[in-house]
C-alpha cells in the first residue's frame, strides 16, 4: 500500500493509466535527458547515430508509398524503443507539488492525502495542472479516457462527501470510481480485500471447470503443472 494511505483521513488514488501517448518524442530533447542521467558523448553519439536517419513507408490495399522521414516518437517493436520512453518520462513527477508520484512502465499513480476534503481538491486540481503542463513541455499527450481516481476513507466518512469533488486535467473531468486495477492488486475505497479476493475466485473457478473438461484427455501430471490456466 501507498505511505500516505491512512484509512483515518481523506485519501485519494488517480490512476493515470495507460497515462501518455506520444506526439512528437524529439531526438534532441531525448539525448538532452540522456545526457542529464550523466551519459557521456561517445554514447549520446551513439544513440543520436542509432536514431537518426531513418525511414518508413506503408503498404495499402497493394500500394507502396513513397519512403518518408521519421523525425520523431519512439522505435517501435524494438528492446531499446521502450526503454528510451521510460527514460524520457522518468522526471514526470518532479512536476508534483503535493502528491506522491510513482510509476510502472506506462502507468502512474499519484497519491494524496488530507482530512479536509477541499484543501485535497485544490491540491489535486493544482497537481493535475502542472502534469498538463509538464506533459505540454515534453510533446506528450494524457490518456484521458484511461484515467481516473478513487477517494478513499472510511465508510462512514465517505458517505459525508457527498458529489460535488471534481478532477480536471486540461479541461477534461477525470471519471471517479470505488474500485481499481493497480498492477495486478484490485483495491476499493476502503482498502477492503473484497474486490480482489472476488476476483481471484473466478479465475480459480474458471480453471477449475476447464481442468474438469480436460481431465480424461490429458495426462495428470500436465494437469497439475498447468499454471496458464490461473
């Protein structure tokens, strides 16, 4: 669990998941957070060498196009392509002023916590404006469809907040939720273990009506070693 989540206070958890699809992931911003990590010339050289020069073309309904220049965004289908975005997004949360910020891959998650409801909201709010910005900065693009946030307190503190809290990220109301997905772990508003334990038990469920299926046709051993099935 998050450090600030504490079930005594208003807490909140936005989800900004997948958070960011690229527009114009430059070359020369790129090596310039390269060379900020401390890589020396002969590497960024390297990497600018690597990157620069290259070409695409697309095939439609049996026509070739004409080759084109690629002047921007990530390698994709590549090992190196994935990492260089990592790298290009990993100061993100050093544009938080009052949230948490911790990252996997793609997804974010920032984390608040307060015991007055508009004093969060105003915080919240402030944050999700200097993410817009950072990501204005960095040619990038919040996912707002994907994201969302959860308020978490008690049961009986939740049920004062009424519906007046609203989330905006560039003019666009972020979706609230009681439940979400946060790498593999399902967690609710009052960090039960409910959903995720519900969860589990119908995947357990479904495996086990698969494994009774295919009992007659495959050989025990296989059976019991089969861990795809959950």
């Amino acid at each position: 669990m998050p450090q600030k989540l504490k079930i005594n206070s208003v807490n909140t958890l936005p989800i900004l998941a997948p958070i960011l699809r690229v527009n114009y992931l430059t070359l020369e911003s790129l090596l310039t957070k390269l060379k900020f990590m401390g890589m020396d010339n002969s590497t960024l050289k390297w990497f600018k060498s690597d990157l620069s020069g290259r070409q695409h073309n697309s095939f439609v309904n049996g026509i070739l196009s004409d080759e084109q220049s690629i002047t921007c965004g990530e390698l994709q289908g590549s090992i190196l392509g994935p990492l260089l975005f990592l790298v290009y997004i990993n100061d993100l949360t050093t544009s938080l002023e009052f949230s948490t910020g911790r990252m996997y891959a793609d997804d974010t998650n920032i984390t608040f916590a307060s015991n007055n409801l508009i004093d969060l909201e105003r915080e919240m709010n402030k944050d999700l404006r200097n993410i817009a910005t950072w990501l204005t900065a960095n040619k990038l693009t919040l996912n707002i469809l994907k994201s969302e946030y959860m308020l978490i307190s008690s049961r009986q503190r939740i049920a004062t907040f009424g519906g007046n809290f609203k989330l905006e990220c560039n003019g666009m109301s972020l979706s609230m939720v009681v439940k979400t997905k946060c790498l593999g772990l399902r967690i609710d508003k009052h960090l039960t273990w409910d959903s995720h334990v519900e969860s589990i038990t119908k995947k357990v469920v479904s495996a086990l009506v698969m494994l009774k299926r295919i009992k007659t046709l495959v050989p025990y051993k296989n059976l019991i070693h089969h861990k795809a099935l959950f």
